[in-house]
C-alpha cells in the first residue's frame, strides 16, 4: 500500500424536512471570523429546493464489524463530524440482531481505528415486561443523510425514530422519539446494551474495561503502547449519558441500562430520550466535556437544529456552479472529507483531515501534501477549516532554533502523527517533505474566506518553505531543485535515502524513481562541508513547475499585503523558474516534459508521466508545448485510456494499471492535467475526459466509496477508500465540468 511513513514500506432530535438548497454561488464571511466549529460560507443560492432525501444515502453507511479489528482496509462505510475521533455505521438491514443501535462506535486508539462494540447503545423498548421486537414491522428505514445517520422503525401501532449527529468534536447527540400511532395508551419502559469487542491479542484486548456510572455507563482504557497497533494512554474514555435518570448494571462486558421510570403515551403523543456518546483522550478533555455535554443535554432539539443549519450551508457549498447530474458525487466528496476531518489531539495542534479513517495507516495522521489538496476543496465549504489543517501542518515547520535538524529550517515534514517519535509513535516521517503546494492552498483559501491575516500568518512561513527547497535540494544550485531525503536516523543507507527521495514527490513508486532505471542519491553540503540532506541526481519536472506557480501564488499574496517589493521579487524568481521548466525540461522530440539528469540530460528512456502534464496546470508551458502535451493527453494509447489520465502513460513499458503510482488513476493529478488543458484553451477535450473519468471510475455515480484510485482500463476501484484528497479535488473538478 502507500508507502506512507518508514512502517509501510511496500508500499444524531429533528429530521431534516426540508430539502438542502444548493447555492448559486459562495458568499464568503466577514475576515478571520470563522473557526473549525463554525464552518459554512455559502449563500442561499437560485437552485429549486430538493425533496429530504435528494442526498439521502450517497454513500452505502450500513454494516456491522466482525471484530474488533478492521482489519487494514475497514470495509464497514462510517460517519463522523466535527473532528471527532469515533465515528458510526448504520446496522445492517440483512441483520435483526443488530436492530436499534448504530454500528460501533469505532474509535481511534491515537492512530489505529478499532471498533469498540459492534453496537454501544442499542434500545430496547419492553411492555408489561417483555422486549418488543423491532423486526416485527418489516426492514426499517436505515438513512444517512448530511450530517446525521437515521433509522426508523414500524411495530404495531409504535414508530421509533433514532437520529445520531456530532455535538462537539468529542460527543455524538443521539435522539430516540418513541411515537404511539395506535388507538390505545402505550405504558413502555426503554433500555439500553452493549457488549464490548475485544481486541483479539493481549494487551489490546484488556484495554478497555466497563464502569456503571450515575448517568449511564464508560469504558476506561489501559496503557497500551504497542506502536504498529494500538496506542493509549491509560486517560482515553468512551461515556454514555443520559438526559433522562437510568439505572446500569454491569455483565462481564455487556452492560444493560434501563430508564428509571416508564413512560406511558396517549395516543398520537411522543417521547424524545436524548444521550450522548462522548469519546476523550485526557483528563483535561473529559472534564471540559463534561461541561459541553451538560450543555447539549439541556438543548438537546436546539443542537440538532443548528447542526441540520450547519450541513445546508454544507451542502450549498460544494454544490454551487455543479451541474445538477452530479451534485450527489459532490455531496459525496463533502462527507468524505468530513469524516476524515480530526481535531487537535496529541502532537495535532490544529484541526486538520486525515486521508482515510478507514485506512489502517492513514486514520491517525496528517500528510503535508495531501492537506494542501485538502485545503483547497475544504475551502468551499468550510473556509476556517481549510485554514486549520494548514496550520496544522506548519505547526511542525522546522525553526532554525530546532535541536534535531536546523540545516532543514523552513521544511515541512512529510506527516504527523498523534504522537511523535518520542512518544514511542512509528508513523511520524521526517525523512522527507512533500511536493510544494502550499502557497496555492493558502492562496485557494485566501480566494473563498478573504482573510488577509491568514495570509500575513503564512507569508513568511511560505517564504521559508521555498528557502529550504533551493537551499537543500538543489544539488547544482542551477535553479532547478530536486527531491529528496534529510538526515535522519532511518536514512542509514543509500537505497534508504533513494526511498525516502521518492515519497517526497508522493509518487512513491513511479519508474522514474527506479533504482533500477539509474535513479541514486547525492550528498549536499553547506559551506563547511557539512552534510545537509540528499538529492536524487535529477531535477524533476513537477516539483520544479508546483515550486514556479508556488513562487507566483507568494507573489500574489505579497500584492495582496500591499508589499510591493516582496511581489517584484517572487514574480521574477517565478518567470526564471517557468523558464528553466520550459527551456531545459520539455524533449520535442516526444512532445513531453521529463525529469532531467543533473547533467542535463533529458531522462526521456524511463518513459512518459503524468507528471509531463504538470506544466500545463501550473502555466508554465508554452502554446506549443502545451499543444504537443494535448496530443498525448488526448490519444488513447497514451494517457487517454477508458479511464483517462493513468499515472504512466499506456504505451511506457513500465505501465501497470493496478500497482500505484505505475498506472492508475488518481484523481489530483487528473485534475492537474483537465485543469491544465482548460488553462491553454482545450476545455473540449477537458470536457470530454473529465466526463469519460467520473462516469467510469467505479462507483462515484454510486454509493460506493470515493477510492484512491482506479485502474485505468477497468475504471476499477483501487487501494484506499473513501480517500481525501481524491474527495478535495472532485469539488474544482465537478465545478468545472459541464458534461
């Protein structure tokens, strides 16, 4: 799978009752005024209004878990919001036993997604002593709907109505409105189980442990610190409350709670029972908690209401300027991104979207790459976000104060994790940075939030970033940078450093990083001779074109801050390195840019990748080049496949459509190369393929799972599911199509 860090080396109150009005256009806040917590720009907007269910199920969220583990891949879909650090699944229709609760909840143990229970909290409704049977009125309505999972069930002359949303980005509000729709008074008692899933191995599986509380029941967990696994810290803490006096009593590891009182409903009359699920890391956040969930308790219907609120301007958000056909697949992107959405906990100080909660290796981190794409999708949503998973990112930019690597002062590191190294954390991954798309992230955002002290903030921050890149990664200091490795620990050998090279252009195994094709690493030195990271012996093509349109975007947000100098400066050093692109790394002989040896030869016998087409996007080809890069764009024995832009082109013999970054598709550099042939005038042919590309990769007109990629001749679905960044990107890429 993704080589991601040194470990993996092989790589719910009210229905909603009206629809969800889609928006004409983004109408952005006052400057600086919005935070994580209150996210949403959009406008009311010109679109008809749409039924309740218009976005009703985009995404298949039914299903219950085996066990405790997911497994790497999680196949049970989950929802969560607000940033919290569990999340649920709605039961499975095929399984009556699984009736009345929602699924889990699974939570992250730090960085490792486990379920806790295949279902926490199920009700039960009795009368005169005996359980009902909530199967006995047929398959119930099992809904996701924006921001809230819902189910409904019908059983003689009773309808119950379960709704589960995010409070706070620690605690799920989750409403049970019993409703008597018979001709008779209905005297019912309601209680609630749950049955813990323990982890198969020790010691994760006697980490967690039940307690009975005043108002409901929790689980404490023990230290755990098995690194590839499980981590906690013996403070973590699962706790149920309840609006309403209860009972519970404990069995082993299941627990039964019973409200203290029965209830009796005239008929036509109903009775809301309102809990909350909370789920903490520290003893600081449980007693903050404990205040917020009092606080949701005492408005229980009021939380609902302005969640619902909070999900239109959502929706609206990312639905603007989309064409009807295809507003659910951006509904789709927009509760992907959501549910990847973490908040700071441990060494993640900001906000920020994980690539995957259903990823074994990617539910507890934060990638540098990955949330610049992020941001830029986010944006049109949820602005304050956007801004926070940056910062989130930069939070851990290299001071040249720092004791461990000063040589990289201005380096963002490749990911963070909950915890660091020290902390006994593994997928922490300073080896390396990421490709340099900050400044357009920041500069996206600045576009939709109009927070120009987000980019006094950032300006230097960026400044530095770009510093770092010519100061350690250009071996030759000949204005064309390279990627590759820092001095660390895990970079003991060359192959290691060589590896390290490679996912710092985050196409991990793309050809042209083949050892075997001649790719090595060369030292770099300061002026005392000091070793100061590595460089791959080639000046690639992409990361020379994003470091180009990032110097420009500085450019731009100088300008914005009124620093005239600053903005002369960065737009000469963009037009020097637009120049170099154009003039040393385009082969007219094929018609493509490639990567360029540091002796400046061409490295044209690797083959063709996607990332010749990076230069279109960022503008920095020529009318001609870019004509001859349309070409290929274009041609179905190249890269316009059934399922168009492969990461090598079909006619390389390193072609693969299903190992990685060696075929599929994935759909920012997709983006990349629509978007760039729009920008020279071919909008057409962007047209065309965009359309042959979300209507063939598997399952985005579907209730399937945006992936992380697909393969280009099947449209198959490959690796990751529900995948953030490929999520971020549809929302610019659906805003452009119009097909």
């Amino acid at each position: 799978m993704r080589p991601r860090s040194p470990r993996v080396l092989t790589v719910l109150a009210l229905t909603l009752v009206v629809g969800i009005a889609p928006a004409a256009g983004a109408s952005p806040p006052a400057p600086g005024r919005e935070g994580p917590a209150r996210q949403g720009t959009a406008a009311p907007g010109a679109h008809a209004q749409l039924p309740p269910d218009a976005y009703a199920n985009v995404l298949d969220l039914r299903g219950v878990p085996a066990s405790a583990q997911p497994g790497e891949f999680n196949p049970v879909g989950v929802f969560a919001d607000r940033g919290a650090w569990h999340a649920y699944a709605l039961p499975s229709a095929a399984d009556p036993a699984s009736y009345g609760g929602f699924t889990g909840p699974l939570y992250i143990a730090q960085e490792y997604p486990w379920w806790l229970s295949k279902s926490f909290s199920r009700i039960r409704l009795s009368e005169a002593g005996a359980d009902l049977d909530l199967a006995a009125g047929g398959t119930p309505e099992l809904t996701s709907l924006p921001g809230t999972l819902r189910q409904v069930y019908r059983s003689r002359g009773l309808r119950l109505t379960l709704e589960l949303r995010f409070a706070t980005d620690r605690t799920a509000l989750v409403r049970a409105r019993v409703s008597n729709t018979g001709p008779r008074p209905r005297t019912l008692g309601a209680g609630w189980t749950g049955t813990l899933l323990r982890p198969d191995a020790p010691p994760q599986r006697d980490a967690p442990a039940l307690t009975a509380t005043a108002r409901g029941v929790a689980v404490g967990f023990a230290r755990v610190r098995e690194k590839w696994d499980y981590l906690t810290d013996g403070t973590e803490r699962f706790e149920v409350t309840h609006r309403e006096p209860v009972r519970t009593r404990l069995a082993g590891d299941s627990y039964r709670t019973e409200l203290a009182a029965p209830m009796t409903l005239a008929p036509g009359a109903s009775r809301t029972l309102d809990w909350t699920e909370s789920y903490t890391f520290t003893a600081a956040e449980r007693s903050r908690e404990t205040a917020s969930v009092r606080r949701v308790l005492g408005r229980p219907a009021a939380t609902a209401t302005a969640g619902d609120a909070r999900w239109r301007r959502y929706v609206a958000g990312v639905t603007a300027s989309v064409p009807p056909a295809r507003r659910r697949l951006a509904v789709k992107s927009l509760e992907t991104l959501v549910t990847n959405w973490r908040s700071a906990a441990g060494r993640i100080r900001h906000d920020a979207i994980s690539p995957s909660l259903s990823y074994k290796w990617f539910a507890g981190g934060v990638w540098a790459w990955d949330t610049w794409k992020q941001a830029v999708g986010t944006a049109r949503f949820a602005p304050g976000l956007a801004k926070s998973q940056i910062r989130a990112m930069f939070d851990h930019q290299v001071r040249p104060t720092s004791a461990i690597r000063p040589q990289d002062a201005g380096m963002v590191p490749d990911a963070v994790f909950h915890n660091d190294t020290s902390d006994g954390g593994g997928n922490w991954n300073e080896r390396n940075s990421k490709p340099p798309l900050a400044a357009w992230a920041v500069w996206e955002v600045y576009r939709r939030s109009g927070d120009r002290a987000f980019l006094r903030e950032m300006y230097p921050k960026l400044a530095a970033y770009q510093a770092w890149w010519y100061r350690n990664r250009d071996h030759d200091h000949d204005g064309l940078a390279e990627y590759g490795a820092t001095v660390d620990p895990a970079n003991d050998s060359a192959e290691q450093r060589r590896l390290a090279a490679a996912w710092e252009s985050g196409m991990d195994n793309a050809p042209r990083f083949d050892a075997a094709l001649g790719a090595a690493v060369v030292a770099n030195r300061d002026a005392s001779g000091t070793v100061t990271g590595y460089s791959l012996t080639q000046e690639s093509v992409d990361l020379n074109a994003y470091l180009a349109a990032d110097q420009g975007h500085i450019a731009a947000i100088a300008r914005a801050l009124g620093d005239g100098a600053g903005e002369r400066r960065w737009r000469a050093r963009a037009a020097a390195t637009h120049r170099a692109v154009r003039e040393r790394m385009y082969d007219a002989r094929d018609g493509w840019f490639h990567d360029t040896a540091l002796t400046g030869e061409r490295l044209t016998a690797r083959g063709r990748g996607i990332e010749g087409a990076i230069p279109l996007w960022t503008g920095t080809a020529s009318p001609a080049q870019a004509a001859a890069v349309r070409d290929k764009l274009t041609d179905p024995r190249e890269f316009a496949t059934p399922v168009p832009f492969p990461t090598v082109a079909r006619s390389s013999p390193h072609f693969a459509p299903q190992r990685y970054w060696r075929g599929p598709v994935w759909l920012d550099q997709a983006y990349f190369a629509e978007s760039g042939l729009r920008r020279y005038g071919y909008s057409t042919d962007a047209r065309t393929l965009t359309t042959r590309l979300l209507n063939g990769a598997h399952g985005l007109a579907a209730e399937s799972p945006v992936m992380e990629n697909y393969d280009p001749l099947t449209g198959a679905p490959l690796n990751s599911p529900h995948f953030s960044w490929s999520a971020a990107v549809l929302l610019p890429m659906l805003g452009e199509d119009r097909g």
